[in-house]
C-alpha cells in the first residue's frame, strides 16, 4: 500500500488531536501515539482512542498506540510494528511534551528529568529508530517547539532548555540526514488551546487562546514542501505573515478539537 503514514506523538488531545484529523484528512494513514487511552485515561480529558474515532468518523485511517515517549525500547518496538504491518513511516511529528510551571531550582530533580525525557529524549528516540528507515528523500520530521525556547522570562525554565535543545537537535539532524530525511522545527510562539498548558495556568489567567488548527496549517504546508527544506525554524507568527497560516481563531468554547481544518471558517487557500 502506497498510502503514507505519520506518526503523531502527544494525540490524545489538544494540537496532537487536531493534526491527527487534519492529517488524516491530507490522506494520511495515523499512528496516533499518547499514555492516555479509553481503559487508562489521564487527569485531563481526550485519549488516543477518542482521537482515532474522530479520523474514522470523517473516512480517515487510524491506529491507536499507548506509549510513553521516554520508553525507549517502546519506541523500537513501535518502529517495528509501524515498519511490518503498515510498511512505511513518511512523516514524523514529535509533539509531545511537558511544561513544569515551577522555577527549576524550588521544583525537585525529578521533574526536571522528566522533562528532559519527555521533550529531548522522547523526540531523539522517535528520530533515532524511525528515521533510518524512512524512504529516502521523501521522509519528513516535524518537531513542535515554543516561542519559550527564546523567552527565558516565560517562567518555565525546564521547557525553555528543552525545546531549545530540541530545537539544536533538530538542526544537527538536518545536516546529518540531508537529502535523506527533512527535519524541520515548528515553534508555537503565541497561545494555541492545550489541555495540558491551560490545566497549569493560574484560574484568573484567561489568554485569547487560538484554535489548534492553526497548526495543521503550518504542518500541512512544511510536510509538502521538498527534501532540501531542512533544518528550518518556523514560527507560527511567520508562517501567517506569508499567508500559509490562516488569520487570527480564537478558540472560545475551550473543548477539545473535533473538526477537521476544512470544515473550519477561514483556511487559507
């Protein structure tokens, strides 16, 4: 089967729900990948099994992993499986992660391995074992990062090392694959609706959230875009300056994304 295949890590809600759906409509089959599922749900609402019903209920294709990305032996393992009974890995999008909302030096050591388990090590794993084995010259890597990987002030200086270090991983890469995997950085530099990040903020906090379509717009477009488009930083900011994100969404009903991108007023042409 010619029908290609992405791998979505972090798709049991927010952005990772929403660009399962809208890749899934793009025509790709998806490898829906979170720790939240039906029978072992999380704190927060939405699970990769919600999400895969969603690609279905609209035509698409998709299966449902539960996996926590600092596993990584699960990772070979989800390589292995994605490799044999789906034939094909064509796009990867690195896109889970946490934001420990505490200074690093009042949080405990822990929390802050975790973070750089969840948002270095999961994404190089993921890069490691399935990368090599994409098809040459056609692979893709996307890796979702933070305007806080320039924004020390932002407060969650975890997150802020992290994706910066992911996002000098992703360029390293870009070299080393060059001309055989595209490994590109998309760095969410305004507030886009997340279960995750609204569950940390403070209840008199309210940003003018965006809808997390805004993303598909900008990970529709980097994945079509040729082999030597590599170790490239895009900011959600300049991708809607040039017209290929669309204007301004708010997302006022703050529940978890259930349209695809088209069926929402406003995509750009």
């Amino acid at each position: 089967m010619t029908t290609p295949v992405a791998v979505v890590t972090g798709a049991s809600r927010g952005i990772g729900k929403q660009l399962s759906i809208d890749l899934a409509e793009r025509g790709y089959r998806i490898v829906c990948v979170a720790r939240s599922t039906s029978e072992s749900r999380g704190r927060l609402p939405g699970d990769i099994d919600e999400t895969v019903a969603l690609v279905r209920e609209q035509g698409g294709e998709a299966i449902s992993v539960a996996l926590d990305v600092r596993d990584e032996d699960g990772v070979s393992k989800l390589a292995e499986r994605v490799y044999s009974e789906l034939g094909r890995c064509d796009l990867l999008i690195n896109n889970a992660a946490v934001a420990p909302p505490l200074p690093a030096l009042q949080d405990s050591t822990k929390r802050w391995r975790v973070g750089v388990d969840v948002n270095l090590n999961g994404p190089f794993y993921f890069m490691y074992y399935f990368c090599p084995r994409m098809p040459e010259g056609e692979g893709k890597v996307i890796n979702i990062s933070s305007g806080a990987a320039v924004t020390p002030e932002f407060g969650r200086p975890n997150y802020t090392a992290t994706k910066l270090a992911l996002e000098g991983l992703s360029q390293s890469l870009a070299h080393e694959l060059r001309g055989k995997v595209a490994v590109n950085v998309l760095r969410l530099d305004l507030a886009v609706w997340s279960e995750g990040f609204a569950a940390t903020l403070p209840e008199d906090v309210d940003y003018p959230f965006e809808h997390p379509v805004i993303m598909s717009d900008a990970v529709l477009w980097m994945a079509e875009q040729a082999i030597d488009y590599s170790g490239r930083i895009e900011t959600i900011t300049g991708l809607r300056e040039k017209g290929i994100v669309r204007p301004e969404l708010l997302y006022k009903d703050r529940e978890p994304a259930t349209a695809s991108s088209s069926s929402l007023r406003g995509r750009p042409e």
